[in-house]
C-alpha cells in the first residue's frame, strides 16, 4: 500500500480510506468532518468492534478519525504527524479532544 505523507496533504483520514479499501471495502473518500457528520457508507454503533471507526469531533483543532482494533481497551490504529501508531482514546490527550463517534461499515 503506497501511502503520501502527511505534508503533502496525507492525513488520518486518508489512511483510513488506503486501509479500508486495500482490505476491499469500498467507499467515496470522506474528510474526518464528513465522517462525523455522517455518510451513506458508515453508521453511527454504541457498541464498537475492530475495524470500526473511531471519529473526534472538530473542536477548534482538526478532528482525528481512525480504526478501531481493541474496544475492550479504546485502542485504536491511526496516523498522526509521526506516522501510523496505536493509542487509547481512553487516555487523557484523546479524553479532551471529546468524545468519539463510532462508525461501521454499511455497503
């Protein structure tokens, strides 16, 4: 999977769209905003699994989007501005960027 880096205009939502479709799910690119608002492809869960989306509201930064890989402990696969990487949105930093929307996968 080629990916471009983060500044070249390469960010978390890019990733997420490069890992969704190289494993052959197939939708429209969305920006981390349009995802939280919500698209045709993806719905709103309470209950998250791997391979879910995990999407931070904009709140004055950036909002984050990435790809659920341990609900259990809020871990979560995506790329920030030092590549790709796992983190909790359970932890403290991801804690005040809100709450997260979790999204699967509907087509």
């Amino acid at each position: 999977m080629k990916l471009r880096p983060h500044l070249v205009g390469y960010d978390c939502s890019h990733l997420v769209h490069a890992v969704y479709k190289q494993a052959g799910f197939r939708y429209k690119y969305a920006t981390t905003g349009q995802l939280y608002s919500g698209t045709d492809e993806f719905r709103r869960v309470t209950d998250p699994q791997p391979g879910d989306l995990v999407v931070f509201p904009d709140r004055g930064k950036n909002g984050h989007v990435g790809i659920m890989v341990n609900p259990a402990q809020g871990l979560f696969f995506s790329g920030l501005n030092h590549g790709p990487s796992v983190s909790s949105y359970l932890s403290p930093y991801w804690r005040a960027r809100g709450y997260p929307h979790f999204l699967r996968y509907v087509r």
